[in-house]
C-alpha cells in the first residue's frame, strides 16, 4: 500500500470512528432517558398561544424579524471577504459597497418607520 492510500485510510478509519462515537452516544442517550408520553406533548405550540383546530395562531412580526435578521446576515457574508480582500479590490469594489449598505440601511429605515420593529 502506497503512502497516498495511507492518507486515505487514516481519513477513513476516523470517519468510521466518529460515526461510531455519533451512534453509541445515541443509543446511550436513547436508553437513559425517560419515556413518558403524553398528549399535550403532541401538540402544536407556537408564539405562546393554543392552535385553534391544528393550526397555531402566530403573528406577522415574527416573520418579518426573520426576514430583517437574514437580510442583515446575508449582509454580514457579503462584508467580511470584502473587507479582507479590501486593497486588493480597489475604489470601485468600495463604491458598490457603500452602494449595497446604502440599499441595506434603507431598507431598516423604511421598516422602522412602517413601525415593523416596534413589538406592541
């Protein structure tokens, strides 16, 4: 067996290993822990109020953070490399950078004055 197999082989033998370890902390989990159903377990539970006739009453607002929370870290994935690769990149990477935080902060402008961020 050549030394580029080996490699191989070690990367294999720890996959198997992990897996292993994965599958016996599960079982072990699976045998300790106490089973006790019961029905209000079973039922759906969402933002604080009952499910009337199996679907749960939620508000709008949740959502909209949702989106306003994967904007900002959609924004975040973009900025990071850029900032890292900055001088490389030069003055028009930073103009359509401000370009793209400008539209960003617009757009947490406008959803602060629809009063979308206020939770009353």
């Amino acid at each position: 067996m050549t030394q580029y197999y080996r490699n191989y082989l070690a990367v294999a033998v720890f996959a198997v290993a992990a897996l292993g370890m994965v599958g016996a902390m599960l079982g072990v989990g699976r045998l300790v822990r106490p089973n006790r159903p019961q029905p209000e377990k079973y039922i759906a539970y969402e933002a604080g109020s009952d499910p009337i006739r199996g679907f749960g009453q939620s508000n709008v607002r949740y959502y909209v953070y949702a989106l306003l929370f994967v904007m900002f870290d959609v924004e975040a994935v973009f900025i990071f490399p850029w900032a890292i690769n900055l001088e490389a990149l030069g003055v028009s990477a930073l103009i359509s950078m401000i370009v793209f935080i400008l539209v960003l902060a617009l757009g947490l402008v406008y959803a602060w004055r629809k009063g979308v961020l206020r939770w009353a």
